[in-house]
C-alpha cells in the first residue's frame, strides 16, 4: 500500500531543480545505491539535500525512491527523510500519509491518528486518509469521532462502497451490529472486488455473529476463503468463529491454513494451539502455543525496537531546536 501511493504521489511531484554540484552528488549516489555501497549512497544523497535544506518535495521524491527499491538498508533512511520532511512542512500530505500508514502498521495508532489528521490539513477532503484515520480511530476506541470521519470518507468518495463498508466497520467494532448490517445490506458484494470484497465479507461476519446468526456468519467467512484462498486471516477468522461454536475439528482445518498461508500469524498458532488441546491433542497444542508466544515476544520486541529508534531520533531532533510546533 505505501509503495503504490509514493509512486502516485512522487509521480505527480515535478523533480526539484539543483546545483550543478548537487546533480553531481545525485548521480554519484544513484551509481553507488547501484552498487550497494550503502553508506557511501547515504553521504552522497546527504550532499543533495544539503544543496535544497527547504525542499520538502525533494525528500519525499527520495524517500518514495527509496522505499520502490525495496533495499532493507534504505528503508529507515526513506522514513527518516519523511520525518524531515513534516520538519520543513508539518503538513506535507504526502509525508505524513504515509508516516501514518508506517505507524498503524505497527500498532502505534495515536501517532498514527495525528499523522492522518496533518495529512488532511493539506489535503482535507481525500476520502483514503478519512478512511485509514477511521479505522486508526477505531483502535483506539474513539468510536463517535471514527464514525463522524467515516461518514465524511463516504461523502467526498461520492458514495463509494468501499467507504460504506468502512461505516460499517465502525460499527460494528462498537458493536452496534445491526447498524452494521443495514449500511452493509445496501452494498451488492457481487460487484466488489480485491480488498473491498474481502473487508465486506469480514465486517458482515462478524457482524452477523454479534447479531447471534452464527449459520451465516460462518457462511460469509467461508465464502471469503472461497474467494481469497491466499488470505490467511480470513482462514484465522473462520476458525475463530468455529471454535467459539464448539466445531473444534473443522476451526482446526482453517487454522492450520492460516498458518501455512502466513506462519507469522500469531493468532492462528494460538488459535490452533487451543483447539488441539480442546481434542485432547496435548503436544500439539502446546507447541502451537509456544509458537505463538515466540511470534509474541518479537512482536513485543520490534515494537520496543522502534520506540527506541523513534525516542533516540526525537532527542536529536530536540538538540537542533526542533519543536513540536513545527512538526512531529
């Protein structure tokens, strides 16, 4: 999702005009990026920002560059240039859209939620930001305020279903499960399809199964393995819902292929672990089980990893004079 919005964003940004000597430094760090001399690249392309110290633009053109290559080496230098980019422009809605998209990936919701809400000063109406910070809102339990901005996602999409179907996300995570159903049962699912048809499929699940239609709540989770047989979390989900049924055996089915399909599901180990233990399959329950904690505490670990990345940076950044004012 981030690469294919640096691509349309960095597509529509004109290339920022340079020196001589900074075009010099550009092509150096191009032919040394080629040649994954990565240190040397990064000393080069900080030649060139140092030749444009208040072009925000030309961070996000690099970052989204970066980013595209797919080198694990150059990914945090890619979010450390947007970073200095909502420096020089704390409202850069490039920037900050993807910081957020970055941060809700992780878990870190109310950062994400103040990157979303920057990205929208700069560009209020644009109903994908209003969606992702619906959705970042929702983790956070601020259900009023993630309905009130899901509904605005609707109207400036000019009524797309997707949108809808966001609505009705919200709702039914506050568990107004019928209001959930009455949003979804305007939406035809056989026009729907990719990520659309798979949240429909998901929100009206579980929906229906908070409803307590546990038959058809099973059927729309099945229905989505049938459609989306590569995505695990559905398989996770069908199992989840099976074994709050008591159908141990067949939960078990779409647990194990939820973690074949993804074997960093946490929730599928742990799901499956339950449900051999339930069948009285004890050493298989307790390995799936273990596997869950480990992917738990590296889960735990990146998280803290990046806390400290992201405390270590804001104390840097305080030693040059930066404020919160001016950016985050």
């Amino acid at each position: 999702m981030i690469g294919a919005f640096l691509v349309l964003m960095c597509a529509a940004a004109a290339p920022p005009a340079l020196p001589p000597h900074a075009v010099a430094a550009l092509q150096e760090a191009e032919r040394l990026r080629a040649a994954k001399e990565w240190d040397k690249a990064l000393d080069a392309y900080a030649r060139v920002l140092a030749a444009a110290p208040g072009d925000a633009g030309l961070r996000v053109l690099l970052a989204g560059d970066f980013l595209r290559s797919g080198a694990p080496e150059l990914k945090g230098p890619a979010y450390a240039l947007l970073r200095e980019a909502t420096e020089i422009d704390a409202d850069h809605f490039a920037a900050n859209r993807v910081l957020a998209d970055w941060y809700c990936a992780r878990d870190f919701f109310r950062d994400a939620a103040d990157r979303y809400r920057r990205a929208l000063r700069g560009k209020p109406n644009d109903p994908d930001t209003l969606h992702n910070l619906a959705v970042a809102l929702v983790k956070l339990r601020q259900f009023e305020e993630a309905l009130r901005v899901a509904e605005e996602s609707v109207r400036w999409s000019g009524g797309g279903a997707r949108f809808r179907i966001g609505v009705a996300m919200v709702y039914a995570d506050w568990r107004k499960h019928d209001k959930a159903l009455d949003v979804l049962a305007s939406i035809d699912p056989a026009a729907l399809d990719g990520a659309a048809r798979t949240l429909f499929y998901q929100t009206r699940g579980e929906a229906r199964f908070l409803a307590g239609d546990a038959k058809n709540a099973i059927d729309d989770f099945t229905t989505l393995t049938r459609l989306e047989p590569k995505h695990a979390k559905g398989f996770q989900l069908l199992g989840l819902h099976l074994q709050r049924l008591d159908r141990f055996a067949e939960a078990e089915t779409a647990f194990r292929r939820a973690v074949v399909l993804d074997p960093a599901n946490e929730a599928a180990h742990f799901g499956l672990g339950t449900v051999c233990l339930r069948l009285g399959r004890n050493e298989e329950g307790v390995a799936a089980l273990a596997r869950a904690r480990e992917l738990a505490e590296k889960r735990t670990q990146a998280r803290l990893r990046d806390l400290r990345e992201m405390s270590a940076e804001l104390k840097e950044r305080q030693k040059r004079g930066w404020t919160p004012e001016r950016g985050r």
